[in-house]
C-alpha cells in the first residue's frame, strides 16, 4: 500500500467532491450554498482523477479537507460490458486509490452505489443487507467497492441509490423529454420496475445528514425517491409533464436487447434512512416536476 507523506491539517467542514462534472456532481454544486457551514471543493478531472492517486495528494497539500464524496463513476452499462478494464479501473481501483489515501489522514469517505449490485429476482423491495448478486460488469464493479470500503480503516458509508435523473447530464428524462418533441410514438420496456431517484434530493439529504454526522452511523443506506414504476410508466409522466401528444407504448425487455442485462424488479427499500436518520424522501413524480421546471427555464427543452 503507498504511503501518503503529508502533514495533517485541521480542516472541520471542508470536503473534496470528486467527478464533479458528473450528473450528481452537478447536483452537490447545485445545493451547495444551501449549506454554508460545510465548503464543498468542485474539481474538474485535470485536478483530481481518482485513478491517479498522485493527484489526489496534491490538490490535498494546497486544499485540506476532513473528507471525500466520491462522485466519480463510470456509469453506462452497456459500454461497460467490452470495457471492463476501463470500468473496474474508475469503479473499484478508483474507490480503493481514495481509501489508501484517506486511512494514511484518518479522512471520511461517502461513496456511491448502485441498484445493479442486486439481480432484480426479488418480487420485494431490497433492504440493505440482503444477499447481492450482480448480472452485469457495472454491477460487480460497483460491488467490490462496496467490499473493498467495508473493509477500511475509514469512516465511511455507501449510499445506494437506482435509476438517477437530474437537469444535468445524460439520464432517462433528458432523453425522453427530447425525442418526444419530434416522436409522436415511443416504445419503453413496461416489465422493469425501480424507484426514480432524483439527484439534487440525493445531494440535499447527504449535506443535510454530514452537517449532523448522522450519515456514518451504518455502513450502507439506500436512498431513492418514493414510489414504484416501469419506464413505460417514468417516460408517460415525462411527457405529461411537457404536455405534448407522445404516445408511450409497452414493450417486453425481452423486445429490446442491450448489451448490458437489467435487473428487473431492482426496487431499493430506504426504510433504514428514513427511520434510523429521519429522512423524509419526496415522491419521484413531485421531484420530476422540479427537474422539468429547471430544464424548461434554462432552455433546455
């Protein structure tokens, strides 16, 4: 393991983002100011790349902070099938550069996860200590990260959360928000169900819970907006949203293969956030109306 040669500094409430560029770093830029009393430091990939660890170390010794939200991810999971190497480097070599890191200054670390680490058999919503078994290459490499932070020295926590969306980025609404405008029919799986998770509460809510230091008390929390759907039923809501004439039609996953298979019925149970953390979690169709707001005001859709 590389040892990390740098005086510890006093820093209370500062803490490094990574992948701030990405769709949920976006989101944190976006509330931060919502939260004065923690600094949030936004680094484009040419100052930190979490898979060069040097990187790292030297945003470190200009910028201390008590801790790291690693918002840094490769997230397409169907390229993520001929491009192993790439996703576990980001993935999984990423999270474990960022804890030998952090163990070397006793630093906390908020990691994210995902609802492709279960395979979707379930007819109930998973809890967070249910069995795990991924189908794809995005879900194992997602998985060993959860094993490897487990295993830390760190305080730390891993924060699962399933089908984000946001203003910011490429996700499911942008992309049927934009071809309903020249597409008067549009065919969505209706046999995959998930909760909708809307990436500014997520941010919200993890500000909110580090400002308490509530947010380390379990090793792992599932957070994803309340209510169930298939994307048939997330893309009819898109569109009565625009309030356009788009006609949303079912089809069977089976009619629309991917490279990458999906879980089917990968609904996360958030019981533990909201009881142990007291964390009221908004439905995803209120949360879809505040993401609409936002792209219909800045142009766009």
């Amino acid at each position: 393991m590389q040892l990390f040669l740098i005086t510890m500094k006093t820093s209370m409430s500062s803490y490094l983002v990574t992948g701030s560029s990405g769709q949920l770093g976006q989101c944190f830029q976006t509330v931060a100011k919502e939260f004065p009393e923690t600094n949030l430091f936004f680094t484009s990939r040419n100052e930190v790349d979490i898979t060069g660890p040097e990187t790292i170390v030297n945003f470190y010794s200009k910028n201390s902070f008590i801790g790291i939200i690693n918002c840094a991810a490769y997230t397409n999971v169907d390229l993520a099938e001929n491009e192993q190497e790439s996703t576990f480097k980001i993935n999984t070599e990423g999270i474990q550069n960022i804890i030998d890191f952090a163990e070397t200054l006793n630093l906390s670390i908020i990691n994210f996860s995902s609802d492709y680490i279960f395979d979707g058999g379930s007819s109930e919503p998973y809890q967070e200590e249910e069995l795990t078994n991924p189908i794809g290459v995005y879900g194992k490499s997602k998985l060993q990260a959860e094993v490897i932070l487990s295993k830390s020295n760190c305080k730390s926590v891993t924060i699962r959360t399933s089908w984000l969306f946001s203003p910011f980025g490429k996700n499911f609404v942008k992309t049927i928000a934009n071809l309903a405008k020249d597409k008067p029919e549009l065919n969505l799986v209706d046999d995959q169900w998930g909760r909708p998770t809307y990436g500014i509460d997520l941010a919200r809510t993890i500000l909110r819970l580090i400002s308490t230091n509530k947010i380390y008390t379990s090793p792992i929390f599932h957070y994803a907006n309340q209510g169930v759907c298939s994307w048939k039923e997330f893309a009819e809501a898109i569109v009565n949203e625009l309030e356009c004439k788009t006609i949303i039609k079912g089809i069977p996953a089976s009619a629309y293969p991917t490279l990458a298979k999906r879980p089917k019925h990968s609904i996360l149970d958030t019981q533990r956030i909201e009881k142990e953390l007291g964390v009221t979690i908004p439905t995803w169709q209120e949360s879809l109306k505040k993401c609409m707001q936002i792209l219909k005001s800045d142009g766009s859709l």
